[in-house]
C-alpha cells in the first residue's frame, strides 16, 4: 500500500518512510507514527509524517 492518501494513515501505524536527506538513494526508514504533517487528504509524493524517533518523512508503504 502507498502512502499518498492521507485516510490511511494514523497515529501508532507503523510505516516505512523516506526522509529528506534519503529522497536520491531512495533508501526508506521504517517506524511508527507520531504526527501527521501534511494538511491535504492526498499527496503524490506521499503523506509527510514525524516518526516516534523524531524523524521527518513521506510515507512510502503501509506496514
């Protein structure tokens, strides 16, 4: 599952994100959801979210 609809996305779900530094490798980083960023219901490019870690990234997968 992408993440680029908002709906899908809550607080305690566990995802795999891409963060800004990791956009040209492409590599992901995996954890649960602290706080959604974006306001809008969809994004193209995935949902921006803050991790429990404190990590800032758009939503790649689903877990």
């Amino acid at each position: 599952m992408s993440g680029i609809d908002r709906s899908q996305i809550k607080p305690g779900k566990r995802v795999r994100v891409v963060l800004k530094e990791d956009q040209k490798s492409g590599k992901l980083t995996e954890g649960i959801v602290k706080d959604i960023l974006t306001n809008s219901p969809m994004h193209p490019h995935g949902i921006k979210v803050r991790l429990n870690g404190g990590e800032v990234g758009r939503v790649q997968e689903l877990l």
